[in-house]
C-alpha cells in the first residue's frame, strides 16, 4: 500500500517558511502534532515581529470610510498587507471592506492569512463569496489555502462551497485540512455523490497516498461513509477504493 513521502503538515510548514517542501525532507520522521505545534510557533513568531506596526495602520483604518479603504487596498493590491491587515482590523469593518473586494483579490489575500487570526472576518463573509474563492483557489491548485478556508466555515457556507468542487480539488483539500476533528466535519458535510467524485479522481489521478492519509485521521462512522459511496463505483475503482478501506481497519 503507498503512502506519501511528504505528510501535509510538512507541506504546510514548508509554506509558512516560504521554502521548496524538499528541502524540509529531514524533517519527515517528526510526528504531524510536532510539526504542527513548530508551524504555528513560527506563524506567531513572524506575526508578533510586526503586530505593533500593523496595530498602529489598524487604528488609522478605522476613521477610514469603508468605500475609501476599498479603494486604497485596491489600488495598492498589496494581497500581503491586506492579509497581515486583515488579523488587527475590526472584524465588522475587515468584513465589510472584504466583500467589496474583487474575487481574485480575495484569493490571493487568501493565500497569506493565518486563519486563525481571520476566522471571524472568514466567518463573516457571504456563502457565495467563500464559494467563489474557493473556486479561485482550486483553480489555481492552492490546496493549502483550501484547506484553511474549509476549516473556517460555517456548515451552511462549506456545504456551499463543496458543491462548487470537483473530486480533485475536494480531494487534495481534505488532504489539506489541519486537524482530524475538522476532517471529520469536512467530510460530514461531503454528500455521497460527492465522496463518489472524490473516489472517482482518486482512480483518475493516482492519489491513492492522499486517499490513505486521509482515511487514518478519520473515526469509524466516517469511514463509514466513504465505504458506502464506494459501493456504486465502477468495479475497478470500487474494489480499489474498498480495498484500501480494508487496509485502513488492519492497520488501526
């Protein structure tokens, strides 16, 4: 059975650092928590370093006129500032500024938050704006920025946003998605012809090390359900599919 050389929060370490994944190979023994708990340290690091000047721009922000602070950010498209803006801004006013925003925009935005500072200003925005970025993001093959956005959702705006997915992109971003307990939710909220598509492009594109990975972070009754959807594949990829379940359930 393959696994993957590269486990996904190397991946993201590797993003945080802004160095080629590869280069990080030394590092692929340390357990997924460790490496985890470093990627966010080095997150805080690099955020503390500048939140004393981005507080004072914040401040500023404020007697800014929404429809003005638009136009500034938009002029300088700084995707970079915006992001590092974004955790210091008043949720509400952040909010109001993003959905103005053109979609684009928002995702490279995207692309440099630290969620965990804009998971309110996330939580704010429209289901079909979310949708939309979302659909940016897999188009450009961002699967990381995916990833951190599913887990930021509300239910009602992630199920929104997988019906804009197609199996690869919901694929390579459960693959993605940060902690086992929003795994969990992800793939509670993936409908069976859904989980069927992401089999299906599991088949098509060989991303069988992605499937395992997955699947050893999820509970039972989850996998449960993954099983059920790979009922009504073709025989080919059914068996497949069923058989790497199985290996699953021997390994635990």
């Amino acid at each position: 059975m393959t696994v993957p050389t590269v486990g996904p929060q190397l991946v993201k370490l590797a993003r945080t650092l802004r160095v080629p994944v590869d280069d990080l190979g030394y590092l692929a023994d340390v357990p997924d928590v460790e490496l985890r708990q470093f990627r966010m340290q080095v997150a805080d690091m690099l955020f503390d370093h500048q939140a004393f000047g981005l507080r004072r721009m914040a401040r500023a922000a404020k007697v800014i006129p929404t429809p003005i602070l638009v136009k500034l950010v938009g002029r300088h498209h700084n995707a970079l500032l915006a992001a590092k803006m974004s955790a210091v801004l008043d949720p509400g006013h952040a909010v109001e500024v993003a959905k103005r925003l053109p979609v684009d925009f928002l995702a490279d935005i995207a692309a440099q938050l630290d969620a965990r500072h804009a998971a309110t200003i996330i939580a704010g925005l429209p289901p079909a704006t979310v949708r939309a970025v979302a659909e940016r993001l897999a188009a450009r093959g961002d699967w990381i920025t995916l990833g951190d956005l599913m887990s930021s959702v509300s239910d009602d705006t992630a199920r929104a946003t997988v019906a804009g997915l197609d199996g690869v992109a919901l694929t390579r971003t459960a693959f993605l998605v940060d902690q086992a307990v929003q795994l969990e939710r992800f793939v509670g909220l993936v409908p069976e012809s859904k989980l069927a598509d992401m089999l299906s492009a599991t088949a098509d594109h060989d991303l069988w090390a992605e499937f395992h990975t997955t699947l050893a972070a999820l509970s039972p009754d989850a996998v449960r359900s993954v099983r059920g959807a790979a009922t009504g594949l073709p025989t080919v990829q059914r068996d497949r599919a069923l058989a790497e379940i199985e290996g699953r359930r021997v390994t635990e």
